[in-house]
C-alpha cells in the first residue's frame, strides 16, 4: 500500500509537459476552403518541430475582421492576403520575408516561378508568400467546338481567331440569340486582360495612371464590339432577359461557348455533367496576358513568434504543405512541383480529361491587379465609367479619358 501511495505522490508532483507555443493561420473562404486548411495547418503542426498551429477561419467581412484585431494587439501571426496586401503593408502591419527567407537559403522563384515570387513586392521587400494562384483562362465547350466544326483555342489563338470562332458558334433565331460564342461583363479581370494582351496597363512604373492610351482605347473598342457590333457575346440586358447573373451560369446550361473564368469553374461544372468541357490558355493580341487570381500569406508586425510563424509559411508553401489544395480541388497552387505532380494534373477528383496543365502555362504570362494601397479606391474609381463602355453608353475613348481623370484625382 504504501509503495503505490508513493507512486501516486510521484505522478501528481510530476511537472506537466510545457505547452508547446502557438502559431495562428487566419483565411477566408467557404467550408471547402476551411477544410483544406484545416488539413494543411494539421500537417504542420506535425511537421514543424516546437509549435501547435491553429486555424481561424473567418467567414464573414475578413478585411474588416483582422483589422480590428489589429487595432486590439491581438491579431493573427499569418494572415492571407490578395491584391489588397499592400493595404497592410503601407500600414506597418506586416513582417518584409526576405530576411527569414535568405537565412534558411529559400529560392522563391525555384519555388513559385518568376512572376509568382514578386508579385507581392513593394519597394524592394516581399511582403507575403504565394501560396494560391488560378489565373484566369478560356473554358471551352467540346461538344459545340465538334458540333460546328472549330477547332479548339489553343495558346497561340490571336484576337482575329478568338473573334472567328465566337462568330461561328453563335447561333440565333432571326432577332433572338440562342446561344452565345462568348461570354463575359463589366467584371475588370475580363476586360483588363484585354487591355495586358494589347499592351496596355493601367500604372507605369512609377505607380502613375496611364489606362487613356491608345493600347487601351483599342483594347475596349475590340472588347465591347464583341456585345454591340459582333452579337457575339450578351450585353446587361441580355443576361436579366436569361435571367442568369454570370458567364459561369451560361456555360453550364450550354447557352455560351466560351468564357473567362478562373479555377473556381471546376467546382460548380461538377454540377452541370452533360457539358463536356476543356480549358486552354488565354488567346492575344500582341503580346500574351492573362489575370491571376492569387493569395498569398503574410505574418503580421505583431506576431510575438515571427521566426516559428515563418517556419510554418515555409511549410505551408512546401510541396508536402501544398498538396491538398490539389488532392482536394480547391484551387491551383502556387508550389510549382505541385502543379506539375500527377495530383494537380490528373487528380482523383476529375469528372472528364481535362488539361490541367493549362493553369501552370498560363501562370507564366499572368499579371496581378495593381498591388498598391489605393487598389480598392481604383476599382471604385474607374468602375462605373468601364461599365457604362461594356454597356456602349460611352464611347472607349471618352470613357478611358474619363477613368483617367477619376484615377489622377485620387492622387490629391
């Protein structure tokens, strides 16, 4: 008796294991998003020695939500972020990554490409990790492609091309429009690839406005003859006569042959089984440009464990950390041995053949939204006039002159 009162003195005396510190991942997104990070946050809290990675998933207003974190002291240590991350960085409130990067000898572009590693660069300093990145390309249905004879887009379609095959593949009943050969909107992703594969931009290298240009002007003229001159693709009026609100939701009833579109498509195509569909880089003008659709990761000024946080972004970006964002469809991934393993290429999850590798050809000309403070302003600013051009309201070059001034007015 006294052997095992001893015993039980000894256990309860016994120091208890020291919690080990913890890291805490904040994203946004819908249920399939959080189960994919849960999934990966899981992983490296096994993988990455000393720390217990948490997962907050914020399903409300994001922004609104980490900023008032911010302001308490207690936000997050890695947060995602995408065209906004400068919002932040202007701010103080995140950690430059070069410094964690370049002593555990991290070659960013071996890792993301190029294009990818910079593109939340400011002033010399990267501010975040890519660590998901669907940029936009062409969906394509098979079915019609066959049907009419056109053969399918491929990279090396110019503007012409594109143009020739909408036209073959609308079809109309007399006045009425039976089905579109293209579809898209106001939405600046679909319009602002067409102004990059033309040679515009909308700031030059010194951050200034330049989006009244010639490049521009012609780009949006192209853009909006495809609604007004070509009949090739619906105008405003023609999707609340469909009663449908995107592009997306045309392709899938087969109603449009073509549209723009980003990695999402896939999930929502799952739905529509009797479109036999493919994918394929975007066409261009003179020179190749697409849209990407990034988010990246950042760790916050204020994280009391930023060298375990950057331990665990390095993980999180990792192949091995990567991999379920293609095993389970959530997105493309930034990890470029990821986009090219058989789990991205031909994963279990797909309902057809489909050439997946179109995500990581296109990732090589694909451009980012302008990643200053003043991006939310910018949309704000140039919106209406580009919608009142996609609707024929106003001519490309009075409304790009217009937009001009709205931008150069929020510089004072």
């Amino acid at each position: 008796m006294a052997s095992v009162t001893a015993s039980a003195c000894t256990a309860e005396g016994a120091p208890r294991p020291t919690p080990e510190p913890e890291v805490t991942v904040a994203v946004w997104g819908g249920d399939q998003d959080a189960k994919t990070y849960q999934q990966r946050v899981d992983l490296a809290s096994e993988r990455v020695s000393g720390v217990n990675v948490k997962l907050l998933h914020i399903a409300g207003d994001y922004g609104s939500t980490i900023q008032k974190m911010m302001a308490e002291g207690n936000p997050p240590d890695i947060i995602e972020v995408n065209e906004s991350v400068h919002t932040y960085s202007s701010k103080n409130q995140l950690l430059p990554l070069n410094t964690f990067a370049e002593s555990k000898k991290l070659d960013l572009v071996a890792r993301f490409g190029e294009r990818a590693a910079h593109s939340y660069d400011r002033e010399g300093k990267t501010w975040a990790l890519p660590d998901r990145t669907g940029p936009m390309v062409l969906y394509y249905n098979k079915d019609l492609f066959d049907k009419d004879g056109v053969a399918y887009p491929t990279a090396d379609w110019k503007w012409p091309d594109f143009l020739a095959a909408a036209q073959k593949l609308t079809v109309k009943d007399g006045e009425k429009t039976m089905r579109y050969g293209f579809a898209a909107g106001d939405w600046w992703p679909w319009w602002m690839a067409f102004m990059l594969q033309n040679g515009g931009r909308i700031l030059d290298d010194a951050g200034k406005p330049v989006i009244n240009s010639p490049e521009n002007v012609k780009a949006m003229q192209f853009y909006a003859d495809l609604v007004h001159k070509h009949h090739v693709a619906p105008s405003k009026k023609d999707y609340e006569a469909l009663k449908v609100s995107s592009p997306d939701q045309l392709f899938a009833q087969g109603n449009a042959a073509m549209i723009m579109t980003g990695f999402w498509n896939i999930a929502a195509l799952k739905e529509a089984p009797q479109v036999r569909w493919g994918i394929s880089p975007l066409f261009k003008n003179t020179k190749q440009a697409t849209i990407a659709f990034q988010s990246g990761l950042a760790i916050t000024k204020s994280s009391k464990r930023p060298e375990l946080a950057f331990d665990v972004l390095d993980f999180l970006t990792s192949a091995e950390g990567q991999k379920p964002i293609a095993t389970n469809g959530q997105d493309a991934p930034a990890n470029r041995e990821v986009q090219d393993s058989e789990d991205f290429l031909r994963p279990a999850w797909a309902i057809s053949d489909v050439d997946m590798s179109a995500f990581k050809q296109s990732a090589e000309f694909a451009f980012t939204p302008p990643m200053t403070p003043q991006w939310g302003d910018m949309q704000k600013a140039f919106g209406t006039i580009i919608g009142e051009i996609c609707d024929g309201v106003v001519t490309p070059k009075d409304g790009l002159a217009a937009a001009q001034r709205s931008l150069e007015n929020l510089g004072k």
